[in-house]
C-alpha cells in the first residue's frame, strides 16, 4: 500500500475507533452499565464528570485554552501550506482556473479545484478556532472547580492536531505519492491567491453560509452562558448571608436555548454539515470527522440534559438534549 493511503487510512482509523465507541455507549442496555460509567469516568467534564472521578486525574477546564492556542497554530500552518501550494499549481487567472474547468475536466484540472477546495476548508477551520482562542482567553471565566478528565485534555488535543488535517489528507496524501515536480513558482500576488476562492461552486457557497449560521449561533449561545454566569457572580456577591442560594444553577435563556438544552453543541454540528457540504459531500475522511463529532456531542449533550432535569423540577419541558423535536 502506498504511502499516501496509509496516511490517509492512519487519520480516518481513529475517527471510525470514536464513533464505534459512541455507538455503543449510546445503547441504553442494563448489561453496558460499566461500560457506559467507564465512558464517562474518562470524557465527563464539568457538571457532567462523574463524582467518583479522581481529582488526581482530571485538569482545570481553563486548559481549554491549549485546544485552541494549538489548533490555531496547527490549521494556520496547514492552510498557509496549502494555500501556497494551491498558488503554485492553479492558474493564476480566475478566469483561466474557471475556464479549465467547465470546458477541459481533465484529471489535472479536476485536481487542482480539490486544491482550492482544501483551502476554503481550511479558511472555515481557521475561522472557528480563532474566535474558540478568543473566548478562552477573554470571555470564559471557568470556575476553580471545572474540571475535565485528563485523557478527554488529551483528545483535545489530538482533536484539533486531526480535525484540520482531515480536511485536506487527501491532498497531502497526492502530494506525497506524485511529488511537487509538477509545481511552478510564480510570482506571488494577493488578488491572484483570493480570485480562485470566489469562483468554487455551489457547494462552497451554499456550505460556507450554513457554516457561518451555525458559527454566528454559537457565539450568541455563548454570549448567553457569560451572560448567565455574570449574573451567577452578582447573586454570589449580593446574597452572602445564604450561601446556599448563592450557589444555585440559572437555567440559560435565548436563541436556540429555547428549544435545546445544550444549543452551543448543535451548532458545532451545523458547523460540520457545512464543512461537508463545501467538501462536495464525498470525502470520506470528512464524514468520519462529522460522525464522531455528532456522537461525542449528542452523548455529551443528552447527559447535560439529564442533569438539567435532575437539577431542576419545572426545567422547561419543550426542551430537547441537542436536537430538536428528536432527541
């Protein structure tokens, strides 16, 4: 097996290995009782992780901040190679790439959109965890006693080091098996690198605005867990004398709030359909990298909603987990 395949089979392996996991630990069977708390003892955080778990190893949840400083820097390098590689071996004129397209369709040519596809990937990965490393650092306070286990941290971080690599293994696994001998090194020019990325296709266009709507609700889902945890801080400072008050859990209102109990996580799933749709549907690696981010948030998101409902007896019963008027 060439080695291109290898690396490509090397980067889907563990999105199948994640998924099948979900799977089955979404099986609500009696008999998967260890198995399912074993799940949890290892990816729970928060108000999720299990009271068992050992603070010996588990991290402050402001580690966060290290998915995102690395994933910044990872899909920054990935997108600036591809980018520089996607300028080398496409025609430089938009209207020359567009026209080579319709008219020629050739393998080479069929190649160097996926080139230019690749980067607009990458441009919508970039763009997500560059506001994910702006929230850590300036708008997420998390508490003293948030915390995560170590081995979730862990696939954190191997998360974001395989997320941006999935949406362009392919082309990295080409590259390998052909070599860059092919390649020119023109002169760079700005408007020449950006032209091609405004003549894609529908696809791009139609997954890059989904994208956007799910990345604008997000953040509107976000704003409203500060909004939420500020006014948690002004009931702290203000009602001292009933510590036990003082304490109590506010059930987040607005936008999507309304419908789900976990919507910050639904739109990280609009997120992904758009990256799928702007794929052209039919990158394998990709809708392994969408499975297992819907597993791991559905199951996160229907343990949130099931200690929201413990916690509170007039929790508001139209809310569901993460998708509405399903789960």
């Amino acid at each position: 097996m060439e080695l291109g395949i290898w690396i490509v089979w090397l980067v889907r392996a563990p999105w199948i290995a994640v998924i099948l996991l979900m799977v089955i630990a979404s099986i609500p069977s009696s008999k998967l009782r260890l198995f399912h708390e074993l799940v949890w003892s290892f990816t729970g955080r928060g108000k999720i992780l299990l009271p068992s778990s050992s603070q010996k190893w588990t991290v402050s949840q402001k580690y966060f901040a290290h998915f995102y400083v690395f994933g910044v820097a990872w899909t920054n390098l990935l997108l600036t190679i591809t980018w520089m590689y996607a300028f080398k071996m496409v025609p430089l004129s938009s209207e020359e790439f567009m026209f080579s397209r319709h008219l020629t369709g050739g393998s080479h040519v069929e190649s160097q959109f996926k080139v230019w596809r690749a980067v607009f990937l990458l441009l919508l990965m970039e763009i997500q965890v560059l506001r994910r490393l702006i929230e850590s650092f300036y708008v997420f306070k998390y508490s003293p006693s948030a915390r995560m286990n170590i081995l979730t941290y862990l696939g954190g971080l191997y998360y974001y080091a395989a997320a941006p690599l999935s949406l362009c293994v392919n082309l990295v696994a080409e590259f390998i098996s052909e070599g860059k001998g092919h390649t020119s090194s023109p002169e760079f020019d700005l408007l020449s690198s950006l032209s091609p990325l405004m003549k894609l296709g529908w696809c791009q266009l139609v997954g890059g605005i989904i994208f956007l709507w799910g990345w604008l609700h997000q953040r509107r889902c976000h704003a409203i867990l500060i909004l939420r945890d500020a006014k948690k801080l002004l009931m702290q400072g203000s009602l001292r004398e009933n510590p036990s008050q003082a304490k109590e859990y506010i059930i987040p209102h607005g936008d999507w709030f309304e419908i789900v109990s976990s919507p910050h996580y639904l739109a990280e799933i609009v997120l992904y359909v758009g990256l799928v749709i702007a794929s052209g549907g039919t990158d394998i690696t990709v809708w392994l990298l969408f499975g297992s981010v819907v597993g791991n948030l559905s199951l996160s998101a229907g343990e949130t909603h099931r200690w929201y409902l413990r916690k509170f007896e007039h929790y508001p019963a139209n809310r569901y987990a993460i998708f509405p008027y399903v789960y």
